[in-house]
C-alpha cells in the first residue's frame, strides 16, 4: 500500500481543530493532545523523508552503485552523513589510518547502511553507536542499539544479505540480539583482497 500523506493529514486535523466549538473552552489537557498529535505528524513526516533517501541508497548499494560522498571523501563522512540523515542521534567512531580497499569501504557502509535501516524500523532505539577501524589487517564495523533486540539474522532477506556479502570478501558477521537488551552487530573483513 501507500504510505500515509502526513501532511494532508496534518491539514486535515488543523482544519478539524478549528471547526470545533471554540477552543477557549477547551481544557489545557485537550489543546495539549491536539498539539500533541500535530507535533508527532511533523516528526513522523520528517522521519518518513529520511527513510527514504535511505532506502533509495540501499537500493543504489546492492546494484553496485556507491554513494559520491563514499568513492569521493571515503567511509568516514559517508558514514557521518548516514548518521546526520537518521531520525535519531548517532555516534560515529570511524578510526582509519587512510582509506580501506573499495570493496571493503563499500561492505563496510553496506553493514551500516543496513544495520541503521533496521534500527529504525524495528528496534525502537534511542542511543544507537556505530564504531569502524582496523586491526591486525581486519577492517571491523561495530552496530549497537538499546532498542527491542530479537534480530534473527536467519529471518529476513537484510541481516542475511550482509552475513552474505561480508563471506563473500571472507569475513566474518555476527549479530548477538537477547530480547529485551539492544542489538550488537559486528562484522570483520579482511583487508587484503
């Protein structure tokens, strides 16, 4: 189906407000609801753009088109870009000495690219960290929330994919989620190609 057109409804409900009996009798609590529920569709409607840009770059990624920002400036500010467009603060740690190899800059962002778009549909966070460097010839990329944890990686076309590309470049993927206590996902991939 099609997404719901925040804006109309945010007209809508304005329109509704103002038909009723005069507000000057409303309660603080009712005016309070009502701005309430104008504010949330403004944030919803906010969120709902940034997904979509992301999604369009999910898109781009896995038919081997990198973002500019990625191939032109390198995982770091592509990754900090990611986390300006989200609909909540993340941390990003990215601590390279130089660039990694393209196929491991474009996993790399991938794993993240991913690991955000499923916070933000699923978990429910508000402290989400994404960490990246390098260690003993393994570039790492490091994914954690506080959200609802139960990530299965076996369920679902998204964590698989990722498990898939990082073997692919013979690394490794791992997701630890308990119920209840946030996700952690980490994947390791040579930089030796």
């Amino acid at each position: 189906g099609e997404a719901p057109d925040f804006r109309r409804l945010k007209e809508e409900l304005t329109a509704f407000s103002k038909s009723l009996l005069d507000p000057s009798e409303w309660s603080r609590a009712e005016l309070a609801a009502w701005q309430f529920a104008l504010d949330t569709l403004d944030g919803l409607e906010e969120a709902r753009a940034g997904l979509s840009v992301a999604l369009r770059e999910l898109r781009d990624l896995s038919q081997g088109i990198h973002p500019a920002i990625l191939t032109e400036r390198g995982l770091a500010p592509a990754l900090n870009e990611l986390a300006y467009r989200a609909p909540m603060p993340i941390d990003v740690a990215v601590s390279l000495d130089g660039r990694l190899p393209d196929r491991v800059e474009a996993a790399a962002y991938y794993v993240v690219a991913e690991a955000l778009s499923n916070v933000v549909k699923y978990a429910g966070a508000t402290e989400v960290s994404v960490t990246v460097g390098r260690s003993n010839g393994q570039a790492f990329v490091e994914v954690a929330d506080d959200g609802v944890g139960g990530a299965d990686p076996l369920r679902g076309p998204g964590l698989r994919g990722l498990a898939d590309r990082v073997e692919a470049l013979g690394g490794a993927f791992a997701v630890e989620s308990p119920e209840g206590l946030g996700t952690l996902l980490r994947a390791e991939i040579p930089c030796a190609l």
